[in-house]
C-alpha cells in the first residue's frame, strides 16, 4: 500500500508545477530555449542616405536577429526596421535623410515550431548622418516687373553641382507654392510671362537641384505689376515747356517715370515723380523742337508697360521750308512724293498740287509731324501736275519747297503673246501714251520670281527668247519719271510649238510696289531717315531695368531705329 500511496501523492506534485509554469509572464522553459541577449551595439553613419549597425552575437541557437529604429530619439517609438539571419551580427540601413539622427536596437529571436521566443533588446545606439550632397541653396532672390509684360526673378548661384534650379511662385510669402520652370544650370535669372496678373502679389522662392534632391529654398521675395498708366496729355505752354497729364490705374506703384525724346538727345527719363502723381510740368526743353513723351508706374525697381507715346511741338518760330521734293507717277492716276525734313518744329506739311504748271495751286494732301511723303490720288491720266510742300506750325508757315512735276502716263492695253518658235514668244500691245518715257516687260514665273527689261518709248513688241517663254506669265507697262503707269491685263502664251495643250496660269499677280523703281533722287528722299525718330524703350543715359517693349505709334511712319521706350 505505501508505494502506491507515495505514486498519487507525486502526480498532484507534477500537475502543480506544471500549473505553476504556465500561469506566470515568463514560461519555464528547457535551457536550450533561452535567448541570449544581443551585445556592444555600435551605429556609424557611412553616408548621408546610410548607418551600418554591428553587434555581439551572444547567443548560439539563435535563429536570428531583429533590427529596430527610432527616428525621434533613443526614448521615442521604435518600428522593426528588418531582421538578419542566425549568426549575422551586422545590418545596413539605407534611403536616410541627411542631417538626421537614428537610433536603433536589437534584440535575438528562436523559433521551435510554432512558437517565437526573444532576447531582451540590446542597449540603444545612435548615429547621425551628414549633410546630404545636395546643392547650396540659391539667395538673394529678386522679383521685378517687367514692363508690364513679365515678372523678373533674379538670384545668386551659390553652388557648383547643381544640376539645374527651380523657381516656384505663391501669391503670399507663405505659400502653396507652384513650380513656375526650371532651368540648366548657372543660370540666375527667370521671366516668368504667367504671372497672376497687374496688381496681383506674385512671390517667389529658388532651388537649386541635382541628382541627391533640392537644396534649401531661396529667400522669398514679393512684388506685383503695376497698372499702366493712361491717357497721357502733353499740352506746350508759351513754346517753351510741355505740361504732362495722365490718369493713375495703379494702387501699388512706388511711383511714376516720366521720359522725354528728342532728335539729339535720344530717350532721357527726366523725372520720378512720387506715388499718386498724375501730373508733370517739363521746364527743360529746348524751344522750336518736337518731342516725344512716354509714362511709367514703378515698382521694386521695375515697371508696368507704358503710357500712349505722345507727341508735342514747342514753336517760338514758322518752321524751314522743305526742300529737294521729288514726285513720280504709281499708276495712271496718282502720284507718289517725297522729301528730306529740314525742320524741327513743324506740326504738319501741307502739299499743294497745280494743273497749269504753278500758275495756281490747291491742296491736295496734309500730313503730320515728321510725315515727309504724300501719295496724291483720283488723277487724270496724261495731264502734267506739279507740287510743292509747306511746313507749319502754331506760329506761322514756312515758304513753299522747289516745284516738282510730273505726268501720270496712260497704260498700255492689248496685250498679246505669239508664238514664236520653241524658245520665243513675240509681244504686242497698244500704246495709249503721248508722254511716256519708255516701257517695261514684266515677266513672272510660277514660283512668284520676277524680272523686266526696259524698252524705249512708242515701242509696241518685243520678243522675248528663253527656254522657259511658254512657261512665263506677262505684263507690260508704261513708264515716266523712273514711276508706272497701270500694268497691262495678264498675258499668257500660246501652246509652245509641237504642243497642243495651253499651259495654264493664275490670273493673280502681285500687285507692284509704286517704289520699287524710283528715281535715284526719289530713292535717296524715300530712304532718308526722319529727323525724329519712333519711340523705343529707354536705351539711354537711364534705362528702365529688363529690355525693351518698343511699339511705334499709329500716327506715323517709323523711319530710324532709336533709343528708347
């Protein structure tokens, strides 16, 4: 009886401390399932985007090791990173931001079939990585306007590795910010054409990029285009000074830029008027001269777009007379004339025609400042006309120029083209003029080339040899005084010899220039320079900053390039 006693008194002993075993957090466990905890933890940055992480492996049936990482601190959260196999005692961490800190820890792991079992953690290691080999960042970021028409953003390249920079644009300094472009690299400046509008804020910021990512942002800076200002007025007062007037559209302009051009002097900015100003009296001109105005609202050292240009005369005296006027025929009813301006402060010419060679005289034409050509039309063919111009001005008016004549002759009709032989075609036509002074055969080809050949007065054919005669387009016309008559009807030749199909051609051609031949003396009046140039942007003694937005103004022919707006 005893040892069957001793044998139920054992097994309750056994359940107990199998009970025991698994109610508490730690499980008793066979030696050979304890995990030994990792040791001497170290972390070395190797780069800006990598640590490499080694440890002691204290544990020999280990299946592996688990790495975790901490990017707020060596208290903060920590998230498994990745683990290693049994018996590795290294890991490398990559894609890391540069400038940063890391902390990690490492515990050991066993697996018995289904079950895991850990180590305790290691003690925590830290490293921080370098500065990433990011470009320096971009300064001195500058926005201006540009003439209306652009924002100008300028900066300071402060790196030698960038592969190219970006300009991003917000309408507050704090943002959302929208990439505007980017550009290669060393280049330091932007125009921007898609700003938000005149008067809008428009800021922006510079980076500078390449492979490793974007450097630190620029300063920002702000600024906004100016409305342009409108309705410029310039009235003289007493022939020697102009007073200016305009309207003010802007409610962000620092101020205003008054310019002044005159023949000698080119496009000068005379004035800087402060914010609000809608007007300026000019004390500076030079009486007996003609000038030209243009306004400007400033902003951080740009500009909106300009002002109309305007155009005053300052006369204490009758303008000079014209001189060396020239007129030839255009067509057979109407003339084309021209002369140097001798004048500085004429306010317009006024060109007087006469039918019986200058016995009497009528106006015919009236042109504006600076104007110094005329066409004359509605005229009679073959009878003679003469002209002469006068300048005037609020004074007075100057003498008449020389007398210049001329008739405009009749154009020839009837033009025929006759076969010939397989080169030559034979022309005919009428002449209808008493007063020409010979002719021109015009020859066109089917690509628009042109070319004539001159021929003496009272002529009525001509033959005209060339491999390609049947393949041309003819007209002829009368000419006077190195001008035209009307051109004759479109010509086409007839079937070339051995050939039964016409070639067929446009009836279309380009209309004649009244100045394609002009006289050499017309040719030099024609081409002469006006004394006052048309307005461009300022290029003078003070330039408005970033180029140019020349127009030339409605009222007149421009004839010479100038300096300003």
């Amino acid at each position: 009886m005893t040892p069957m006693r001793h044998c139920w008194l054992t097994v309750p002993l056994l359940l107990g401390s199998f009970l025991i075993a698994c109610d508490g957090r730690q499980p008793l466990a066979p030696s050979f399932a304890v995990v030994s905890t990792p040791a001497v933890l170290t972390a070395t940055a190797v780069w800006f985007s990598q640590i490499n992480l080694a440890w002691q492996d204290n544990s020999k049936n280990a299946n592996g090791s688990e790495v975790y990482r901490s990017t707020t601190g060596p208290t903060g959260t920590f998230a498994l990173r990745g683990s290693t196999g049994a018996g590795v005692t290294s890991y490398s961490d990559g894609g890391l931001s540069g400038s940063s800190q890391y902390c990690y820890k490492v515990r050991a792991f066993k697996v018995s079939g289904p079950n895991r079992s850990y180590s305790q953690f290691s003690t925590t290691a830290c490293a921080t990585t370098p500065v990433s080999p990011v470009p320096h960042a971009p300064s001195g970021a500058n926005a201006t306007p540009q003439f209306g028409y652009a924002i100008h953003v300028a900066w300071a390249d402060n790196s030698g590795d960038e592969t190219g920079f970006r300009v991003e644009r917000a309408t507050t300094s704090g943002g959302p910010w929208t990439a505007v472009a980017t550009t290669y690299p060393n280049v330091t400046s932007l125009d921007d054409y898609q700003f938000p509008g005149a008067e809008l804020p428009a800021c922006y910021r510079v980076f500078a990029f390449n492979g490793y990512g974007d450097s630190d942002p620029s300063n920002v800076d702000c600024t906004a285009i100016p409305a342009t200002p409108t309705n410029l007025k310039a009235n003289p007062v007493g022939g020697t000074a102009v007073d200016l007037t305009w309207t003010d559209n802007s409610a962000v302009e620092n101020g205003f830029e008054v310019w002044r051009f005159s023949s000698d002097a080119g496009w000068t900015l005379i004035a800087t008027p402060p914010a609000n100003t809608t007007a300026y009296h000019d004390a500076g001109p030079t009486p007996d001269n003609t000038y030209w105005y243009a306004v400007y609202a400033t902003k951080d050292g740009g500009s909106s777009g300009s002002s109309e240009y305007v155009q005053v005369v300052l006369a204490t005296t009758p303008p000079i007379a014209p001189s060396s006027l020239g007129v030839q025929p255009t067509s057979s009813s109407s003339v084309y004339g021209s002369w140097p301006d001798q004048s500085t402060n004429e306010a317009g010419f006024r060109i007087e025609r006469s039918s019986d060679g200058g016995a009497s005289w009528a106006t015919a034409v009236t042109t504006g400042i600076d104007e110094s050509y005329f066409t004359d039309q509605g005229l009679s063919a073959e009878q003679g006309v003469c002209y002469h111009a006068i300048a005037y001005n609020s004074v007075g008016e100057s003498p008449p120029s020389n007398k210049a004549c001329t008739t405009p002759p009749a154009g020839p009709t009837g033009l025929t083209v006759a076969a010939i032989d397989a080169t030559t075609v034979n022309l005919a036509w009428t002449d209808n003029s008493a007063v020409e002074d010979g002719f021109e055969v015009w020859v066109y080809d089917e690509y628009g080339n042109q070319s004539s050949i001159a021929l003496g007065p009272n002529t009525t054919a001509f033959q005209y040899q060339d491999w390609g005669a049947y393949y041309y387009v003819y007209y002829v016309v009368a000419v006077k005084d190195g001008g035209y008559s009307d051109f004759s009807d479109v010509a086409y030749p007839p079937p070339q010899p051995g050939s039964t199909i016409a070639r067929v051609r446009s009836t279309s051609r380009p209309a004649p220039d009244p100045r394609v031949s002009l006289t050499p003396s017309l040719k030099r009046a024609a081409a002469t320079p006006s004394r006052m140039a048309a307005p461009r942007r300022p290029l003078g003694p003070t330039t408005p900053p970033h180029g140019s937005t020349s127009r030339a103004p409605a009222t007149r022919r421009p004839m010479q390039t100038g300096g300003k707006p």
